[in-house]
C-alpha cells in the first residue's frame, strides 16, 4: 500500500521532480523555511487574538519579512531597525530595494 502511495505521489508531483532533477542547485526539502515558521505554528493559537483580521494579516507580513531576513543570513532585527530608519524618505518606486534579501541572493535571480 505505502508503495502505491509512493509513486502516485511521484505520479503527481512529476513536473517538479523533473526541475529538481535537472536543476541542480534546488534543495531537496523545505526544512530552513519549517524552521523559521515554527516559532510562529506552535503559537498559533495566540495569533487568533491579535484583534482583528487585519491585524493578523500585518502580524503575518512582518513575521514573513523577519524569517526572510533570518534565511538570508542576515540578523531581523537589525535588518528592521535600518529598514525602518530608511522607510520615511525612501522613494516608493525604489522600496522593493528594503525587501530582507542579500545582494549574494539578488544576483542569483
């Protein structure tokens, strides 16, 4: 049974396997980005009280910034106290340029 179960998933996700596959530089499994969000899943029952339905959106948005910055290798902290310095006189066509992302992962792109 687990056998069927395993290439019907093969089966599925085909397209997918193929790009890891042929890529390369792909990882093979999501373990960093669970391990950032865990903080934020075992909590989650405290985030059902952040007051209103936009106010979990927003909690949610900062919380995705900080773990990018934590995956980027760069300190959220830090990265948020500069962002939040520069946001008040940065141009609004230039602000994806604030976004937690090293200049090493930009050229990759």
């Amino acid at each position: 049974m687990w056998v069927g179960g395993g290439v019907g998933g093969i089966r599925n996700s085909r397209a997918s396997l193929i790009r890891y596959a042929q890529t390369g530089h792909l990882p093979i499994d999501n373990n960093p980005v669970e391990n950032v969000i865990r903080p934020i899943a075992i909590g989650k029952k405290n985030w059902l009280f952040a007051g209103s339905e936009r106010a979990g959106q927003r909690a949610a948005a900062i919380q995705t910034l900080l773990g990018t910055a934590q995956l980027n290798g760069l300190n959220p902290s830090d990265w948020l106290k500069d962002t939040l310095t520069k946001l008040p006189i940065w141009p609004n066509n230039r602000i994806d340029e604030l976004l937690p992302l090293t200049p090493k992962f930009i050229e990759s792109l």
